[in-house]
C-alpha cells in the first residue's frame, strides 16, 4: 500500500485516463507523493493515499448530488441498450436473427401460395378423374397433389427470411432508424 506508482499506473488502477488523474490531482482529490524534505513529486503517487483520496472524492460527489446516482444509473441503462441494440443488428446481419415483420411476410406469402395450390387441386385433377372408379388411384392422385402443396411450405430456408431481413435493415437504415 505504500509503493510508489506513476501516473499512467493510477489512471489503469482507476479506470480513467492520465489527463483526468492529472486534473484530480491539480483540484486536489488525490495527492503526489512527498519526498522525505515534504515537497511533491509530480507523475508519482502513493498507492494507498492514491486510492482512498479517489474513493472519498467519489462519495463526496455522490453524497453533494443525490440525483448524480440516478444520471449515472440512466447512462449506464441507455449504454447498456445500445449495446443491446448494435448486438441485435449485428445478429440481423449476420442472419443469425430474424425480425418478426419478415417472418410473417415469408410465412404469410407461403401459406398464400398454398392456399391457392390447394384450392387448385380440384380443378387441374377433375378432367383426369371423370370415369375413374378405381378409389386407390383417386385417393393416390388427391395424396400426391395434396402433399407438393404443403412441401411448399415446408420448403422454407434461411435464405427466405435473409432477403427479407436486408429488406428491413435497408428501409430502417433509409429512416435514419
């Protein structure tokens, strides 16, 4: 505790930057270290004085400033959503995640075109089954045309919903979202 470090060690220690030790010590929160005649040695401080100045001068301006505590819990809250966010977007970059307005413009476009294939079964199979009294090879012509039309569905890849979400990222982007 009582070694002697420089100031580009306080400000690692303290998580700020030289300049901000520099100017702490010139307002007189911290304190360089004193040669053995009492005079100060500038860039040098003594690493108990060093820390316990800093954490004083820090309850000080917590205790002057009781709305400090909440300015800094908001910023910290608004870094952290940020940080949230650029995460998200990297994510959306990366189709890794898909937004929730692509998944059912994909979803609600598939089940459209099903919709339609379906209905369009009775009408392409009618002509090929009028007279037909073998009820295997009905309900085999029904089967088939029936399950291409959910395999449509079923067809979805990742590539369906990343054109979508470049589509979204690119008219966000455009709104200056």
């Amino acid at each position: 505790m009582h070694a002697v470090i420089t100031t580009a060690d306080a400000a690692v220690l303290l998580h700020i930057d030289e300049r901000t030790v520099q100017r702490a010590t010139k307002a007189g929160f911290i304190q360089h270290a004193v040669t053995k005649l009492g005079k100060p040695v500038k860039g040098r401080f003594i690493l108990g004085e060093l820390v316990s100045g800093y954490i004083q001068h820090l309850r000080k301006a917590l205790a002057s400033d009781p709305q400090e505590i909440e300015l800094k819990a908001a910023k910290l809250r608004k870094a952290l959503a940020d940080a949230e966010r650029a995460e998200l977007e990297l994510a959306l970059f990366k189709n890794q995640l898909h937004t929730s307005e692509s998944v059912l413009f994909v979803w609600s476009a598939r089940i459209g075109a099903s919709r339609k294939r379906l209905l369009a079964v009775a009408t392409r199979l009618a002509p090929h089954l009028v007279g037909e009294t073998d009820q295997k090879k009905i309900y085999d012509q029904i089967y088939s045309e029936i399950t291409a039309a959910l395999e449509d569905v079923a067809g979805l890849t990742q590539k369906d919903f990343a054109k979508q979400n470049r589509e979204f990222l690119k008219a966000h982007r455009s709104n200056g979202e």
